[in-house]
C-alpha cells in the first residue's frame, strides 16, 4: 500500500500473538492484491480496463471497499470520489511531475462516482464511461486497519493497535492497562518527523489525519500535494491537516480526504452530523476541533503556532 504498517497484539502468550499478527498481515495483504491501482492483475484494474465496455465480476470485499466509498461520496457532495484516478494517475509525486491544465480538464469529464454502478445480486461493478479510472487509495488503508483488527479479535487478541500510514484502529488497552496514546502531527514544514500538535487516548476507536504534507513537490515555488479536488483536478487548498475520530477506520480515512476537500466550516459540520470528532487546520493556521473532542485532547506546546478556536 505503498505506505508503512505495524501491528501490535497484547497477549500472555507470544506464540499466540504472533499467530494473529501474520493472519492480520495476510489479510491485509489480501486486500492490497484486489485493490492495487497499478497492477494489472487487482479487481481495481479489470474494473477500470473494462470501463465503458462491461460489468466486471468481483470479490465481497472489493464490493464492500466501493459501497462505503461512495457512502462517503454522498457525505461530503461528492469531495471524496474514488473516481479522482483519471486525474491522479496523470501526476508523479515521485518525479515531480504535473500535467498540464489542458491535460486535467482533458479528464475532468471521467470523474463522477455517480456513474460507477454496482450490481450486489450479480457482484459486478461497471464504470459508465471508457476512460473512467478508480482509485480506492483514500479508503484502502483504513478498511484494511479495519479488518486487519477483526481478524486479530477472531484469534483471540483482547487488546492491539492497528497502523497502515496515517489510519489507526485501536482497541482493547496498552500493556499497562490503560488507554492507546495517538499523536497527530504537526503539519508544519519546519516541525521534525515527530512532533505531533495533540495526542489523545482511544479504545475501539479509529484516527486518520490527511495532511499536506504526506505527499507533495515544490514546483516554481507552488506547493503540489496529492489530496486532489475531484472538481478541479488540483490540489485542495482550504485545509493542511484533517484527523478524524470514529467507530471505522474506512469511514475515517475517507472522511478526513473529503473534509480536507471540503474546507473546515462544512468539515466540522459533517463531522457533527455524523457523530464524528476530528481536528481540522485550516490553510490560514486556524486550528477547529469539534466540541466534544475539547475535553478529551491534550494539545502540546506545537500548538501554539496555530489559531485555536
């Protein structure tokens, strides 16, 4: 998943911890060969191959990631769409690479998760239009924290903490018995890998941060980061950092893409009416958090470069 994950189990008996890590590591594994965007030999690529040309036949789980996902479409009107792979696949982040204006609105026209039409009878999944590309990357890890902690659970694992990148799925408590400690980290340029603006303690819970600064390229002096707007084909610009608090991580990792999108006033109102908590800075270092969280969060001496409100 083109991304860091570490898994942790609490248990008595380290044979059987190590039993449930590598069953929740082959799980997660199983989900990155049917969802990889750029093997040809994924679910996601045989979908997108037959775009415009016929229904594809796919496993529940790729069924489940695509349901959720456009879930989170209608949430956020459309500023998550797994859709954005006609536009993403035009840029390189590893190569500094942007496409031209006239390439983005090229393929602008391919970008409408309204028209992925899914059959759950037939478990088929059909893209309207030839030139249509999904990219389930804004789900994919948190869905796979997700189920790489059902898996844990099934053997026989009370407590463990779940990281694919910047998605955490906790539960259950640490060795000392109390609460998982999460950081969220400071989106500034000039903080070290480490430092973190706020932490808090969770249980049976989910983080995910979407951040500026995850992936980008300075190119003649302009910041190019790759949480694209699936309206404009560029990089959003009314947030740097997004976290987001649930029950799912796929809901989560999603939410924090879109709401990143989105900008923070219709964010935090989503998040509220969703029974969510999250942490939002906005592009002019204004840092909004949801009520609730207020009382749970312990913010670090980063914080005070910011604007809290």
């Amino acid at each position: 998943m083109n991304t860091i994950v570490s898994i942790t189990a609490v248990s008595e008996s380290k044979d059987k911890a190590e039993k449930a890590i590598k069953a929740a590591f082959d799980e997660i594994n199983k989900i990155q060969k049917l969802t990889d965007f750029y093997s040809g030999k994924s679910e996601i690529s045989l979908i997108n191959k037959n775009a415009g040309v016929s229904p594809v036949k796919v496993s529940g789980t790729v069924i489940e990631i695509l349901e959720k996902a456009l879930d989170v479409s209608e949430k956020t009107k459309g500023s998550f769409d797994i859709t954005i792979g006609a536009i993403s696949s035009l840029y390189d982040f590893s190569k500094n690479i942007k496409p031209s204006n006239k390439e983005i609105l090229k393929r602008l026209k391919y970008v409408n998760y309204k028209n992925i039409i899914i059959d759950r009878k037939n478990q088929t999944v059909f893209l309207k239009k030839k030139g249509m590309l999904i990219d389930t990357g804004g789900i994919t890890k948190g869905y796979a924290s997700d189920k790489a902690a059902e898996v844990l659970k099934i053997n026989g694992i009370k407590s463990g903490i779940i990281a694919v990148g910047g998605e955490i799925h906790a539960f259950g408590t640490n060795p000392d018995n109390k609460l998982w400690k999460i950081g969220i980290k400071d989106p500034d340029p000039n903080s070290e890998e480490n430092d973190i603006i706020a932490a808090i303690e969770l249980s049976d819970s989910s983080i995910s941060t979407s951040g500026d600064y995850q992936r980008f390229f300075i190119l003649d002096g302009k910041k190019y980061h790759h949480i694209l707007d699936p309206k404009t084909g560029m990089p959003a610009d009314l947030c740097r950092s997004v976290t987001v608090i649930g029950k799912e991580n796929s809901m989560t990792d999603a939410l924090a893409t879109g709401i990143f999108v989105l900008g923070p006033e219709e964010g935090i109102k989503i998040l509220k009416e969703n029974g969510l908590n999250g942490v939002i800075i906005d592009k002019k270092n204004n840092l909004i958090i949801t009520p609730e969280l207020d009382k749970k969060i312990e913010f670090t001496s980063n914080c005070s470069k910011y604007n809290k409100s």
